[in-house]
C-alpha cells in the first residue's frame, strides 16, 4: 500500500472530524471513541485501507510527544487560586490513592491470572495506575462542575502518569535481573526521587526562561501572528526532551512547566494556549487512530475474559475504592467522591507504558497487551459517552446543596 495513500485517507479523516468536531463534544461520541473506531474500520482487521507499519518505538515516541504537548497545555490553563485554595484533594489522590491503586490493582491480578509473574502483575497495576489528562477533558473542561473537583483531577491525571515512570522503570530492571538483590531498595527511593526532582526543576527552569523570553517579545511587538502558534509547543518539548535526556520525569516536567508558565506569561496566555491546543488535537488524533488500527483488532479477534473482568474492574472498584479511603475525613459528599473516582480514564500514558513494557519481551506480554487494550479501549467508550451526562447531574445536585462538594 502506498504511503500517500495511507496519507491521503487519514487526511481525509482529519479534515472530515474537524468539520463536526464542535458539535461532536457536545454529544457522548467524545474525540478518542471516533478516532479508536475509525482506525479500527479503516485499518487492516477491517477494510483494509490503512495498512500501517509502525514499530513500538515509533507508537511510543508518538504517544509520549502528544502526552507532553497535553500535559504542558492543560496545567498552563489550570487556574491557580483555586488550586492553592484546594490543594490537599490532589495531594491525597496522588500520595494515598495512587499507590492503593497500584497496590489494589496487583491484588485483582492475583485472583485473575496465573500465568502472570508477580512482576509482570506489579507491572500490569502500575501502567493501568495513571489517569488521562485528555480523556478527562469534557469533565475538566466544564465550569458547571465545581472548580476544586475539576482541578484537583487535572493536577493528579497531570503528575500520576510521571510518578509511575519510575515505578514502571523499576518493575522492568527487577524483571530482566539487570538489578543486584542489594541494590533494590536503594532504587526504589532513588529512581522516584531522581525523576521528580529532576522533572520538577527543568520544568521550572524551562517555563521562567520561557515566560521571561516570550513576555520580552511581545512587549517589542516581535511575536505575533502565526508564530503564536508555537513557541509553547516548543517549550513542552524543551521540558519533556530535557528532563528524559537528564533521567528525570518528561511528563513531571511538562506539567510543572505548564504551570509556572500559566501564572508569569503576562500577554497573549489566551492566544498562545489557543493554537497549542489544536497542535495537541491533531497529535491526539493521530495517536488514537493508530491505536485503533493497530491494537484492538488482535483483542477483538482473540479476547481473553481475564483481560475484560480486570479491566472492567480497573475502571470500577480499583480506582473509585481507593479515591474514597484517600479523601476519608475532607468530608466530602459521596457523589463527589464517586464522581471524582468514576473519571479516571485510562489512555495515552497507559499506551506509552505498554509499548515500554512490550519491548522487554516478558512471558506474559501477550496478556499484559490484552490487559492494557481492554481497559483503554473500555475507558474511550464508558467514559466517552457518560461524561457529558454524569457532568451535569453532579453539578445540578452539587448547585442545590449551594455549591458544597
């Protein structure tokens, strides 16, 4: 098949979704639902159209630059008086809940498989751990949920995903025995640490040069036009490349960043931000068909029922169970605290974790795929088509307790 025709059909498709996109939001068939299905149709288990050859590398590259470009946008636009006000709701989702649902999640795999190593069970709790910043949007995005909820969980779909590098990283050196017995535990404080200070440091350091640079510019009437289109794309992408390359947490990096960015740019944050959103729709877009035409065909064709029992758990009691314990005593209502639990979708860092773990050729990589795809797919579409509708029944219940959370 020729690439130009590949080329011409995803356009094609491009084109035709960005024509209805608007109105699309509005309804239950969120983005990521009309890309995983569309690659699904029109890649090689279904019409055939699209017959791509992309390797791990290239899916996970692809994957972790549109995670970044996201992370980096979404935490820029974040609003930070409210965050400040509210910060001990992220802060126990992420240093409580977070580890209880790796911890909860490893003990679903034990009950499920027994096929699996205790390895690769750890490893299957830790990618299927962090939330999606993207999927979240249409919850994160709407004013009539109250404001502490929305960025509570945009601050922890933002930080988890980096929290768990580490963890994902030591899991993999424990698995391919490149690790002395001795030498674990020290890891085990060193990788987290190294990843979120080095993450957290370039991110600053990234967004105040960047701020002070691009506030200069527009100050001399030197940025404007079709250039605003850019220089935060390329900024994420300083945070993200840096903090690899050093050993720290990319996507750590990028959310920090984003955030130091959205409170010191001083001009132009509406425009900036505005152009960098449609760049991280388009990565989106793309990665998600990919998913879609690669991924699901082989889960579809060949489901396992452990893979679809945990999954369906994986979006259920392993997530909401956990965010319920984290939040005991901050004395929120129960709708808030299943609220908040129910959106935690699973998507782009999951994708990244899978390819990583794909490549170490582990026994059970085959089912830790099927695992991984199912619980994705099964978030695209659960929490696709209940976000709109749950948004708005909580906020109209929230609105007659007088705005109490």
């Amino acid at each position: 098949m020729s690439e130009y025709q590949i080329l011409a059909i995803i356009a094609a498709f491009v084109f035709c979704y960005c024509l209805v996109a608007t109105r699309l939001e509005r309804t239950k068939f969120n983005g990521p639902l009309v890309f995983v299905a569309c690659g699904l149709i029109l890649g090689p288990y279904c019409l055939g159209l699209v017959a791509m050859d992309v390797d791990g590398e290239t899916l996970k590259t692809l994957a972790e630059i549109t995670l970044a470009v996201v992370l980096f946008t979404d935490s820029a636009g974040a609003n930070l008086p409210v965050l400040m006000r509210f910060r001990r709701l992220p802060a126990r989702l992420l240093l409580i809940g977070l580890p209880l649902t790796i911890g909860l999640g490893f003990l679903t795999g034990c009950l499920l498989y027994n096929n699996l190593t205790w390895i690769e069970l750890a490893l299957l709790a830790t990618m299927l751990a962090p939330t999606d910043a993207a999927l979240g949007q249409a919850v994160i995005n709407d004013d009539a949920v109250p404001s502490s909820v929305r960025e509570g969980l945009n601050v922890e779909s933002g930080l988890n995903d980096g929290i768990c590098v580490p963890v994902l990283l030591l899991f993999l050196a424990i698995s391919s025995d490149s690790l002395p017995t001795g030498a674990v535990l020290s890891q085990m404080l060193e990788l987290p640490l190294q990843a979120i200070g080095i993450g957290t440091l370039v991110g600053i350091v990234s967004a105040v040069v960047g701020c002070v640079s691009i506030n200069g510019s527009v100050q001399r009437n030197w940025l404007d036009g079709a250039w605003t289109q850019i220089p935060v794309i390329a900024l994420a992408l300083v945070c993200f490349s840096i903090s690899q390359w050093l050993g720290g947490s990319g996507f750590i990096a990028c959310f920090v960043g984003g955030l130091i960015f959205g409170g010191l740019i001083q001009r132009q944050k509406a425009a900036l931000l505005k152009a960098a959103d449609g760049t991280g729709d388009v990565l989106s877009m793309i990665t998600w068909f990919i998913f879609g035409a690669l991924f699901i065909g082989d889960c579809l064709l060949a489901p396992q029922w452990q893979a679809i029992v945990y999954a369906l758990l994986s979006l259920s009691v392993i997530r909401i169970l956990p965010v319920c314990l984290a939040v005991i005593g901050m004395g929120l209502e129960t709708d808030s605290k299943l609220f908040m639990g129910w959106f935690g979708p699973r998507g782009l860092a999951s994708i990244v974790f899978i390819v990583m773990v794909n490549e170490a050729n582990l026994p059970g990589a085959n089912t830790l795929v099927q695992a991984v795809t199912w619980t994705v797919l099964l978030s695209v579409i659960l929490h696709g088509i209940t976000a709109n509708p749950l948004a708005n029944a909580y906020a109209l219940r929230t609105k007659t307790r007088g705005g109490s959370v």
